[in-house]
C-alpha cells in the first residue's frame, strides 16, 4: 500500500504523459501510476513488461482521461525498451520494479530526459534491498 501510495502522488505531482515500467506482475503499481496521473486530466501512455505471465490490462476499470491507454509488452526490458527507442520516445516516468539488464542502460540514454522521474522499487540508499 504503500508503495502505491507513493507512486500515485508521484505521479500525481510529474504529471507523465508516457510512463514505461520494468515488472508488470498483477498491475497494481502500473494502476497506482495511471490513476495519479490521470487525476492531471491529460492523456497517458503506460509501456509496461514482464518477462513472466502477467495482467494483460494493468488500467482495466479504472477512469482515466480521454485518449489514455496501457501497452503490456510479455517479454524483456531490452525489447520494451528497444520498441521505445525505435519510435524515439522520451520518457517522462520510469518505474523499475524489476532487474535492468545489460542493454537496458544504452537503450535509457536514448530515452530519458533531464526530467525523467525515475521511480525504484525495493531500494535502500543505492542499493536494491531484494
Ligand atoms: C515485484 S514483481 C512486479 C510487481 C508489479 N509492479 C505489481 O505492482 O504488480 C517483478 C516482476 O518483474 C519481472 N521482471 C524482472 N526483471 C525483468 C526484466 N528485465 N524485464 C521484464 N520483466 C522483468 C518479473 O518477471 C516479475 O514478474
């Protein structure tokens, strides 16, 4: 919940036209995201992925703002990423809830701006607690 939390304000507050996330799992972060980020009232785009089963409609039942809509990529960060890059998108948020792996930081120097917010879970200081 509280992670949540967390992410709702934090979105709330950046007001992310594009979200990407690594760890889609059963959604509840990528809802917690969306729905700050829909209280804006702008239009958003979340790009999210697991390597493993996961929801495939992380905004499902949720209002959001006309135009808003959720991508769920079953594979890796890099093809997530990848698919990014090649339509030459900039982050405004990224979420990690999930492991990076090793072509993923080529591929975030295309894609994150100054102002990317950059979320990360399980971390205490600059380390990931799990
Ligand atoms: C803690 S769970 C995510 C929970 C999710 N954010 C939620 O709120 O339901 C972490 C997930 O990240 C996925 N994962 C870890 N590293 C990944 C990577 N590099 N690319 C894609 N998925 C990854 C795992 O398969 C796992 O399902």
């Amino acid at each position: 919940m509280g992670s949540a939390l967390t992410l709702f304000l934090a979105a709330h507050q950046r007001a992310p036209r594009l979200i990407a996330e690594v760890g889609t799992y059963i959604g509840n972060s990528a809802a917690a995201m969306g729905l700050g980020a829909g209280t804006t009232g702008q239009a958003l785009q979340l790009v999210t992925c697991d390597l493993h089963p996961c929801t495939q409609q992380p905004l499902a039942g949720l209002t959001l703002p006309q135009g808003s809509g959720a991508q769920v990529v079953q594979g890796s960060s890099t093809q997530m990423f990848q698919a990014l890059a090649a339509k030459q998108a900039k982050l405004d948020m990224l979420h990690l809830d999930g492991r990076l792996m090793a072509d993923d930081l080529k591929l975030l120097a295309q894609l994150l701006k100054d102002d990317t917010l950059i979320a990360l879970d399980d971390c205490e200081g600059d380390k990931r607690a799990t």
